[in-house]
C-alpha cells in the first residue's frame, strides 16, 4: 500500500508538471509600425521555439504614447519584464532613478565588449553598469525623391548654396522642397542637431546638449537664425505641426515635397513599390570641412520591478547574439549593434561609410540633452518654424529653462 502511494505521488508530481502554467515573459514594445513589428514578432517566436516552457506577451504600443507611459510602467508593482527605448540619457534617466535592473551578466561570451564595439558600452551604462541591450542603429540623412529630382534635373547638394538652389527650384516647381512632420516634436530635433553641428561643429554641439553653452550665445542663435530663415524662405511645407513623421513622409513619396530629413526608418513606411525612388545623401555643409551625424542606438532594458528576471535574462542573452541581431537587422535595413554581424545592403554600406567618416556621432537631441530639455528646445524649434520673426525672444525663454534644468540636475 505504501509502495503504490508512493508511486501515485510520484505520477501526480509528473502530471502536474506537465500541465503546470508555463512562465512568462511580458515585454512592452514600441515597434507599432508594421514592418518592425513583424520583425520583432518573428524573434520572439524563435525565441520562444527554443524556450517552449517559456509564454511570451508583446504588448505593442504607439511610439509617442509609449514615451508617456513608460515612467508609469516602471514605477508600477506589475512592471513588464523588459521594454524596448533608447540608449544615451533617456535610459541613463531611469537607471538613475533605480528603476532598471543591470544586465552585465548576460552578453554572451561574459563581457559587453565580446559582442558590440566598445564605443556603445558609454551610451548603453550607467555608474559603471550595463543596463541598456543594443539591437540596431542607423543613420539620418536628407532622404530625397529621385524622380522629383530627375525631373526637376536637380543634382546631389553639398553645400548650402546647392542646397538652397535646390529648394527654390523645387519651391518654383509648386514642389514642397523639404517635408516636416513636426507634429511629433523630434522630427525638429534632427535640424537642430544636424544644422548646429554644420554650422559650429559636432564638439561644440555636444557641450550644447550638456549644458555647458548658453541658447543665447550668439553661435547657437546663428543655428536658430538659420532655421528662420529658412523658414521664411519657405523651404519647409506648410503647416509641419500638423502632420505626423508618417504623414510627411507620405508627402515624400508622392512627389508632393522633395527632401525629408529623417532616420533610415524612414524606409520602412515606404510603400513596396516606391522604396526604389527613395534615397538619402550627407546633410550639406554650412561652411565646415568636416561634418557630423546623428546614429540614434535602440534596444532593450529590464525593469527592477518585472516579475520575470530570469526570463528576461535568457530573452536579452538571445537579442544579444549574432543570430537574433542579423534576423531584425537583415529585413529592415539597419545596421546590428552587434559587430559580428555583416552589414545588410549596398544602402546600409553608405550609411556605414557616412557614419565612419564624419568627425562626431551623436544620438539625438532628446537622447543627448535631459528629456525636459529637449522637449523644451524641440517646442521652441517648431515654433520658429510657424513663427519665424521670433528667435531672440524664444531662445532667451529657452536659455532660462537650460540654468533651471541642469541646475536642478546638479543637486
């Protein structure tokens, strides 16, 4: 009797292992568009095939509702296990806050440098620890409509005389000769870095974003005056603030503007049948030799408060390696955080090359500069774009913002 007991028990422990819940993972995305959505997808259940014991739920989200969300769901007791962002000081933010668990511990091969270039170890730490896992990074550039362009007989701008020639010729052809979707404020972020570093330099950009330069200095005001003046020009399609990054990069495609200013992801809103007529070349010189670029550097962090750390773990181990970064870079045409992996295409080649021989690489604005700062600076840059005539007024408003901002930081 106590033998057949015993071995009930042990049949009853089996079957309840069997049918036992599996674990879960809960990851939290912005990927809403569809082509990385599907890409992420795609890894996930890969990832999932090799992890059968493991339920994994992606809960998509709007890119710009996901930035208001997320502190929320950092703070909350039901954090999800890990959350797509980007790196730089918007991560660094949370890390601050000790609201991101480090990851040292799961890069493959035991050390962050084994897998990625050394460069990307300062933007994805913080206080000595990694906390950020790299997945993808590109380049933005003046992506441009090439058959507008054959049309119009226009050629590549290197400079900001042809690139002005450029625009009154489009202007002239009732062509938009750039489109802006500043309805989401981060699209003006990329003029403001591209046109102060051409203008004062990418170093000089840099101790911008820092904090260490006045928006009233009279070098900055000479970016700022630039965009004025280009939008007095009427360089930018009218009525930016109301057309989302997509929507104006509709405008793009067909035909309605002849230049956009924008990341490599630009790509993937092309329609299949259009990709071929979009291109993109080097942001033109503003009378500097040298230049710089923006390389924005997205990925992945782990929440203190997931309920899944072990699980997260393995997830971000599998994002880590080649294999995983070369399945979403591949599709999409980005290049891999990771260094053993090949670059995609012919466009991502140029984009590599661009990237190698410019002077500096930085994120982006709202990656560089503390989330208020940049929002405050991306606000004021769209509203020169509606109201040109007002630069001093706005860039000492904005200056004052700076003294509170990093001054607080400080403390």
């Amino acid at each position: 009797m106590k033998k057949a007991l015993i071995v009930l028990t042990a049949l009853l422990l089996a079957l309840s292992s069997m049918y036992a819940a599996p674990s879960e993972l809960i990851i939290n995305s912005f990927m809403s568009d569809e082509a990385p959505k599907q890409v992420l997808a795609q890894l996930v259940a890969e990832f999932q095939k090799q992890n059968p014991d493991i339920k994994v739920t992606v809960n998509t989200t709007a890119h710009e509702q996901f930035k208001t969300l997320l502190p929320s769901w950092l703070t909350s007791k039901q954090a999800p296990d890990v959350v797509t962002w980007f790196a730089g000081y918007r991560m660094q933010a949370f890390a601050e806050k000790g609201l991101l668990e480090p990851i040292d511990m799961v890069f493959p091969g035991g050390a962050f440098e084994k897998e990625f270039p050394a460069a990307f170890k300062i933007p994805c730490s913080y206080s000595g620890h990694v906390y950020f896992m790299p997945q993808s990074w590109y380049w933005w550039a003046m992506y441009y409509n090439k058959e507008v362009f054959k049309k119009l007989n226009l050629s590549i701008p290197t400079n900001q005389q042809e690139f002005y020639v450029i625009c009154d010729k489009l202007k002239a052809a009732g062509i938009a000769p750039i489109a802006v979707g500043a309805k989401d404020t981060w699209t003006a972020g990329g003029w403001f870095d591209y046109l102060d570093s051409a203008i004062n330099g990418g170093e000089f950009h840099q101790k911008l974003t820092n904090g260490k330069i006045a928006y009233t200095d009279p070098a900055v005001k000479k970016t700022f005056n630039t965009i004025a003046d280009m939008a007095k020009r009427g360089y930018f399609m009218p009525n930016a603030a109301s057309y989302s990054w997509q929507e104006a990069a509709n405008v793009l495609f067909r035909g309605e503007a002849g230049m956009y200013l924008m990341g490599q992801f630009i790509m993937d809103a092309a329609p299949a049948e259009l990709k071929s007529n979009i291109d993109f070349f080097r942001f033109p010189s503003f009378g500097r030799s040298d230049y710089s670029v923006d390389t924005p550097l997205d990925g992945f962090m782990m929440p203190k408060n997931g309920k899944n750390k072990e699980n997260a773990k393995k997830f971000l181990a599998y994002l880590a390696t080649a294999q995983a970064q070369e399945a979403f870079c591949k599709p999409l045409g980005r290049l891999a955080a990771n260094k053993k992996v090949p670059v995609p295409n012919a466009d991502a080649k140029r984009g590599l090359d661009m990237v190698l021989g410019a002077a500096v690489a930085t994120l982006f604005y709202d990656r560089d500069a503390p989330e208020e700062m940049a929002a405050k600076g991306m606000n004021t840059i769209v509203d020169i774009l509606s109201n040109p005539g007002s630069v001093d007024s706005v860039l000492a408003t904005l200056d004052k913002e700076r003294v509170r901002i990093y001054s607080e930081l400080e403390k």
